[in-house]
C-alpha cells in the first residue's frame, strides 16, 4: 500500500509534470527523435564494438591480401567492402566509432566541471577581479580558431591520441566558462539571488544551489552539441595525423588513409567519412531538440 | 443619416497551438458609423485586440479565420485581393497598438519609420527628404512631443513609454484616414501619462473628426469620450449600448459584475468582483461562455449560446433571462 | 556610448587577447618539447659547443626576458629561422599566405552570398518546400566536416563528372603571373592575364565550397529561423496595418532585425576559415599557408608553428572586430545600451 502511495505522490509532484511537458514537447518532434533514436544507436555501437563486429580481428595489424579491395554492397561476407589489407571496413567503421565517442566523453568529462565551474564563480563576481582573472584568460584560448590551437598543441607533443585528447581538452574548457559566465552573470542581478543573500546563505549554497540549476538547460544543450564537435575536431587531428596512429581504426584517419586510393575505392575514406557524418549528425537533431525542448 | 462604416458579423477566429486549437472569437457583432466613436470593454484576453487584428488581416500566421464577415464601407475585407487591401490599410484604418515598445521596429530610427509610411501614400510622390522631415516634426509637434528633431533622430529604445506612445498616434496619423483604432493605448504607460494620452487621443479625434474604436480597460476613459459602448466577454460581444444607458442600467451579468467592481468615490467599500476565471479557450464551456461564473443561470444557458439581440432601444445584449420569446 | 568608443573597446579586448595568446604560444613552444638547443645540434657535439650556441641565441636567459626579445623581433618583422624550409619564416608567410587568402576570400564570398539568398528565400516561403529544402541542407551541411566535404566534392565533380580540376593552384599549361602583390588573382589581373586569373578562380571552386558549405547552410537556417520568429511580431504587424508593401516590410523591416545572429555567427564562420583552410588545401593540394603550417608541424618547426599561429590569431582577431563592428551599425542596441545604459 505504501510503495503504490509513494509512487503516485512522485507522479503529481511538479517536477515529473514538467519532465512530462518537456517529453511531450520532445517526442512531437520527428527530427529530435529521429536524433535521440540514431545516438542511442552510436553509444550501444561504440560501448559494445568489440563484441559485435563480426571481424575482431582486424582492429589492428592484419592483412588477407586475397580479400584486399573488394568493393561494398557486393557480398554479405564484407557488406561495405575491404581495404588494402583485407580488413573489413564495416568492422573497422564500428570500432572507429567506440574511439571518437571515447574521445567525446573523456574530453568532456574533463572539461565540463571546470569549465562550469568557473562560469559560476566569474558570473557571480561579476565586474570584480576574480571575474577579470577568468573570463580574460577563457578569452585568450577563444581568441583562435579550435582546430588551430589543438593541431599546435598535438604537433608539439607526441601524436597519439591520449596526446590528442588532451589538446582538445585544454582548449575546450573556456566555451563552458563562458556560456555559464554569460547566464550567471545575468541571474546575479535576480531577486531569488539577492533574497538567498539576504538570509545569510552562503556564497557556496548561493553559487551551487540556486544558480547552477537554472544553467543547467544551456549547458545541457551544448554539451549534447558538443559531442558532434568533438568528434569532428578529433577526426580532423586524425586526419592530419596528430590523433590515433595506424593501425588503430579511427574514422579520421582512416579517412586520410583511403584518400590515397580515390577515386578508383572511394568507399575505404567514404564509408568512414560517412561513419562521422552521421553520428555528428544525430548528435546535432538530439541537441537541436534537447534546446527546443528546453526552451518555452 | 450617418452611414454605416464598418460592421462585423458573427466573426469566428481561432488560433492553432500545440496544445489544441484556441477558439478565442466565438461570434462577434460590432458597428460602428462614420463619425461614430465606439468603445469595447472586457478583460485581457477576451478578443478585443485579436477582433481588429482581423479586419486588418494582419493577425499572426497560426490565426484561423472560421466563419463571419467584416464590412469596411461595403466590402468584405476578409475577401478582398491584396491591393485593395492595402489600400484600407494606407488610407482609410490606422491603429495604435497597446503596447508601443513592441509596435516600434528596434533597429530602425523613428525618422525612417515615419517616412516610410508617408512614402508609401501616394499623394507625397516626388518630393524631397526635407519636406518629409519637415513634415515629421510637425507630426510630433502635434502629437506634443517636445524636441522632436531628437525624437526622429532616435531609435525606440531610447525614448520613454509615454514618448513612444506619442510617436505610435503621430504614425497612425502621418496620413489622412477615417477610422482609427486604439487598441488599450494607455494600459502599458505610467498612471500619470494615462491622462496625458487619453486627452491627446480626444484632442486629435475631435479636431480631425475621425470614426474610433476606443479598446481600454479603464472605464473611466471610456465613460468621458465614447457614444457607444461593447462589452466583450470570452469571445463574445455580451452587451451594447449608448454609454449613458449602459453605465446606469448594465443588463448582462457580466457587465453588471464589472461596473460594480470599480471603486467609488461615494465610498461605500470594495465589491467582490466577479467569482471564477476567465475561460480556457481550448475547452471553452459549453452554451454560454459565462454560465460558470453567473449566479442567475437558467438550464439552458448551459446547452445553447444566447444570440445577441436588441431588447431595448439600442441597447443589444446576449444573454437567456432577456429573451423574449 | 557612440560607435568609436564601441570600436576601441573591441580593439582593446582584441590586443589583450592576442598578447595572453602571444604568451601562450610562446611558452608551449619553448617549454614543452625540451630543449631546443638540443633538437637543433647533433647530439654528439660537445657541451662546450652547446653551451655557447645556447649564449648566442639568448636561450639561456630567464624565460620572460627570451620573450620580449621574441616579441621585439616579431615587431621588427623577424619571426625566426624555420628549420623546415631553410629561410626565414618571414619569407615563408609572406609567399604562403596570400595564396590561402585568396581561396578564403572566395570561400567567405559564397558563404555569404550564398547564406542570404537561401535563407531569404526559406523565410519568405516558410513550410513550403524552400523552406524544408534548406532546412535539410542545414542538417547535412554541418553533420559533414568540411574535409569530408572535400574528398565528396573532388570524387564527384573532379573525378567523375572533370568538371573542375582535382587540385592545384593553376593548371600546368598556363605560366603563374608575375609575382606583385602574391595573391595569383590579383597578379593576373594586374599583368593582364586573363587566362591565368579564370584558372585561378576555377581551381578554387570546389576547395572553397568545400570550406563554405557547412557554415552556409548553417547561416541560411539561422536567417530563415530569424525571419520565421520576427514575423509575427507586433512591429511587423504594426508596419503591415501601416499599408507599407508587403515588399518593403518583407526585405526591410524584418529582413534587418532577423539577420543579426546570423551575422555574429557568419563573422565567427569566416575568422576561423583561415585556420580550417589547411584539411581542406591537404585534399586539394592547394599550395597554401595552411598545407604549409602542417608539414612544418609535421618537421616540429617551432618557429614556423609560432608564427602560424599568431597569424591566424591576428586575422581572426580582425575579422571579428569587423564582424562586431558591421553587427553593432545593424543592431543599435548593441553599441548604445552596454552596462545597463
């Protein structure tokens, strides 16, 4: 009796209301769908690669030189053709994507907290020197293009793609401090903010309790557009060589590899650029639809 | 005989949202005469702004228009080509919106925006920029904007409530036309600038002998300045009358609940106002759309809707205690 | 606050940040990969050797005194020895950089263009199939990375249909120009070579809509989504009951206040291209400022990835100030009412 009265106390509170509102909002949208159905797809994909792909053995040094070069849709033994060596693109595809949505999640584990983090404190010491210190710094690491700064960082280290996430790291974490920073900073001025100081909250309590939750929807949105933009920072490193090295199957170097052998079989770098297409892709609707239905 | 100048008949409008479609006008009767001045009453969101929107066609893009017509000087502007709208549009309607802060384009100065109107009309074809400033800053001269070679050199952000309500009634007046429209013109102004506007309004109404629609929630301007008066409830014009009889002898529950809520100098206390809320137009209540709030209802004022009709002379109203069969 | 007071407030974020960024380079250049004495020598030269080839060129000095002479010779015009080429830096950014420009230039041309006239036509045909067209192109322009867009352009319109050449800067018959300002365009024209100026441009067609593709849909969807959003608004309805022409309120009224995100973003879009530019030039072996960078990283010519990035740094930083500033003379309200005015 009591577990059923529990339940129904949770189903009328107005948090699940308005989770059910956004669902609605959501789930009306083809396209956000659509997203959420194909990234959901990418994630089991790139947790579950190595016990899936039907040739495991081809992620790193093999060669089947009579297998080599077969072209894609021709027979069910290799649905989307071979490489140079014989591998199969399809299962070498499939664990490229358990390595960019590595490098997604690990560079944005890492960044997102601090980032966010110090979007709070600058935000709410806003116009004082702490904020300067901040936000002046972010602004250093914004002041060039993404990709030149990550490629300047991967050139002065090792190329690897420990090294790769590392530089896509570092230059990442300002855009969080920013967005959050843009957000808090207009919400210090509040009055929820100012009666929390009044009644002698704390700065921590102020920062973590009251603002931070009404962020919550930007950072969201950004963070599931981000994984899109990782993705395509870290296979444009491979591309150029600076990421993950041969053998390892990485869409983005493998893309560079295949270029070698256009036009005659275009499928080893089109499968692959096509593995990228489409996981930015579903990333970028599920984003578009997370901020849609975050937004009233 | 004064003629008629614009009638709308049992107009049906609705707007589609994603939550359902909003049946917001559900048969509205207006008239209004040349040299008429007309008043409607009723609380926010009852269908007073979305009724003008609709003679001028310039309602937003999820509006539906499901049945009734409106007649501007014998034509149905609701199937008229868009020539001849815009003709309406330029020289024979002008309306001042309610809230002058979003009726004012952000990026343009308020010089462009008024040339722009006067360009358009075709009796100023072939003259120069100076004539069309000049003509501006008598505009705002008239409208009793002080320094108005500052006003027209300005973007609207930069003037006050009051200033770019002033400069929204120099806009609706920078060409001659017959009827104008204001829509709640002094609600999002300051209580002081109220008086101001309302006056400025009356001055300008009487010296240039327009036809108005006067659209406010202060029953105060309305009793000053009006012949007629609507009362507009969910929707629905619920009463009509000559603004002396309706004040003294409101017959619609509604109207009788409204006068009574305003507060008296003859003192005498607060009233309690009206029970319940202004109706979800999603799931609007059957028969009546007042029959949830009224303390007098018959049975069947919850299955039919009361057509509005005349009871007494000119005195219209909609509702089933009146009926005579 | 008036425009010029805007404009040097941005300039002086611009310096600021170019200068923390000057710091940055500099230290992740010398710290990071060791010592550079010991990657220039031979590793059997003896300390003696060592020790005075690291006197003269003032590597032995603290850090942030090698930075200002570092800064004082980038201001002379000397970015250092580039152990890749042999010559001076200097030169090698002075020969590579036009080159890059000029597809850029073009690039930022048609996106642009290009974004106006698809979003326009989608906003003013919104729900129709413009507008659904360009909604889609939007999707698939920003899900393909502009490399990828590169190696698709070149199989389709290079190597199957040789509509366009695969790559280069002119083709082998037709002689380069005269070298006067480095841009090849520009120098064909001004040496009255037509032939060689049309080669240019046909050579960087499909490298620059390789580079634009994605960020032009993009822009068409952000300037259709701000006509979309803008339209019911009360101004707009206001201008409409005015009896303005549906034209004038259609390309003037809300065509202005609509297109203002999709500016900032289309400034953002052709900053960073110069730095983008170099995926792409790799495809199309575009002999560009960009490949040029790659291969000294590829050397780990410092110097040379210094002065890369310093230069892109400045260019972004300028085409941002010009994007601020043509956002600012759009939206008055951008440059009038910062801090709460």
């Amino acid at each position: 009796m009591k577990k059923i009265r529990v339940f129904k106390t949770i189903k009328q509170s107005p948090r699940w209301e308005s989770a059910r509102r956004m669902w609605y909002k959501f789930s009306r949208s083809p396209l956000s769908m659509a997203g959420l159905v194909i990234s959901a797809a990418c994630i089991f994909i790139g947790l579950f690669a190595p016990y899936i792909v039907p040739y495991p053995e081809h992620a790193g040094y093999f060669s089947n030189y009579a297998d080599a070069f077969i072209s894609p849709f021709q027979n069910s033994k290799y649905p989307f053709g071979t490489d140079e060596y014989g591998r199969d693109i399809l299962t070498r595809a499939m664990l490229g994507f358990q390595y960019s949505l590595m490098m997604a999640g690990v560079v944005l584990s890492l960044v997102v907290a601090p980032g966010v983090i110090l979007g709070l404190i600058a935000g709410y010491h806003k116009d004082r020197w702490i904020d300067m210190v901040i936000m002046r710094i972010s602004d250093v690491f914004i002041a060039v293009p993404p990709l030149v700064l990550a490629l300047s960082i991967c050139a002065v280290l090792e190329p690897n793609i420990f090294n790769a996430m590392m530089a896509v790291s570092l230059m990442w974490w300002p855009w969080y401090a920013r967005l959050t920073y843009n957000v808090s900073s207009a919400m210090r001025n509040e009055y929820f903010v100012q009666a929390a100081e009044v009644m002698g909250a704390s700065t921590f309590h102020i920062i973590f309790k009251e603002i931070l939750p009404n962020c919550l929807g930007p950072i969201l949105t950004k963070v599931t557009l981000d994984v899109g933009w990782v993705i395509l920072i870290g296979s444009a490193l491979s591309f150029v060589g600076l990421g993950a090295q041969p053998p390892t199957p990485d869409l983005g170097t493998m893309v560079a590899d295949g270029g070698k052998w256009m036009p005659d079989f275009w499928w080893m770098s089109m499968i692959p650029a096509l593995g990228i297409a489409i996981i930015i892709l579903a990333f970028n609707l599920l984003g578009d639809g997370v901020r849609d239905m975050l937004t009233e | 005989m004064a003629e008629q100048l614009l009638e709308i008949k049992d107009l049906h409008v609705g707007y589609k949202t994603y939550r359902g479609t909003s049946k917001v006008l559900d048969g509205v009767h207006l008239t209004v005469k040349t040299g008429e001045k007309v008043g409607i009453i009723g609380e926010s969101g009852c269908g007073k702004t979305t009724t003008m929107k609709t003679l001028l066609r310039i309602l937003p893009t999820n509006a539906v228009i499901y049945e009734g017509e409106v007649y501007f000087k014998g034509k149905n502007t609701l199937r008229i080509g868009k020539n001849e709208l815009n003709e309406l549009r330029r020289k024979h309607i002008a309306m001042i919106f309610q809230d002058p802060t979003a009726a004012l384009n952000p990026v343009f100065k308020i010089d462009t925006q008024i040339i722009d109107i006067i360009k358009s009309s075709e009796a100023h074809e072939g003259k120069k920029t100076e004539e069309f400033k000049a003509k501006c800053i008598r505009l705002l001269k008239e409208v009793a904007l002080p320094d108005p070679e500052r006003v027209l050199g300005s973007y609207p952000f930069q003037l006050s409530g009051g200033m770019k309500q002033r400069v929204c009634i120099a806009m609706a007046l920078a060409t001659p036309r017959y009827l104008l429209i204001a829509d709640e013109p002094t609600t999002n102004l300051d209580v002081t600038i109220q008086d101001q506007v309302l006056r400025l309004i009356k001055d300008i109404v009487e010296k240039r002998k327009l036809s108005v629609i006067l659209i406010s929630q202060a029953l105060g301007a309305v009793k000053g300045f009006v012949d007629k008066v609507y009362v507009m409830y969910a929707g629905n014009t619920v009463e009509v009358a000559e603004t002396k009889e309706l004040f003294s002898n409101p017959l619609h529950p509604y109207a009788k609940g409204l006068l009574d809520s305003t507060p008296k100098l003859t003192g005498g206390g607060f009233s309690e106002g009206i029970k319940g809320r202004v109706p979800d137009y999603i799931n609007p209540p059957s028969g009546c759309r007042f029959h949830p709030r009224c303390d007098n209802i018959l049975s069947r004022c919850k299955k039919e809707k009361p057509p509005f009709l005349d009871v007494e002379e000119n005195h219209g109203v909609a509702c089933w205690r009146y009926y005579k069969k | 606050m008036k425009m010029k007071t805007y404009i040097a407030r941005r300039l002086g974020f611009a310096l600021f940040s170019l200068v923390g960024l000057s710091i940055l380079v500099f230290y992740l250049a010398r710290v990071i990969p060791g010592d550079p004495v010991m990657m220039m020598v031979d590793p059997r030269t003896p300390p003696e050797v060592i020790e005075e080839l690291r006197h003269a060129l003032g590597l032995d000095k603290p850090l942030y005194l090698q930075y200002f002479f570092w800064l004082e010779d980038v201001f002379r015009g000397d970015l250092g020895f580039s152990v890749y080429t042999r010559r001076s830096v200097t030169t090698d950014v002075l020969e590579y950089l036009p080159i890059s420009l000029e597809l850029v230039i073009l690039a930022a041309l048609i996106e642009v263009v290009g974004a106006f006239i698809l979003g326009v036509l989608a906003g003013s045909h919104a729900y129709k199939w413009p507008d659904n067209l360009v909604r889609i192109s939007s999707y698939i322009g920003i899900s393909i990375p502009s490399f990828v867009w590169a190696i698709i352009l070149q199989l389709i319109f290079a190597w199957q249909l040789s509509l366009f050449p695969t790559s280069g800067l002119l083709s082998s018959n037709i002689p380069s120009p005269p070298r006067v300002t480095g841009f090849t365009s520009l120098d064909s024209l001004i040496a009255g070579r037509f032939d060689a100026f049309v080669d240019v441009i046909w050579h960087a067609t499909l490298p620059a809509f390789a580079l634009c593709i994605g960020g032009m849909t993009q822009d068409a969807r952000m300037i259709r989504a701000g006509m979309v959003e803008n339209k019911d608004k009360e101004y707009i309805a206001m201008a409409t009951s005015q009896g303005l022409p549906a034209r004038l309120v259609m390309f003037k009224y809300l065509l202005k206040p609509s297109i203002i995100p999709a500016v900032t973003v289309m400034g953002m879009d052709v900053a960073a291209m110069l730095g983008n530019a170099f995926l792409v030039e790799m495809v199309f072996m575009w002999p560009g400022f960009s490949r040029h960078a790659i291969n000294a990283m590829y050397r780990s010519d410092l110097n040379t990835i210094v002065a890369t990035v310093m230069v892109i740094g400045i260019i972004f930083a300028i085409v941002n100030l010009i994007t601020d500033i043509i956002v600012a003379y759009l939206d008055p309200r951008i440059r009038l009412m910062e801090r709460g005015e």
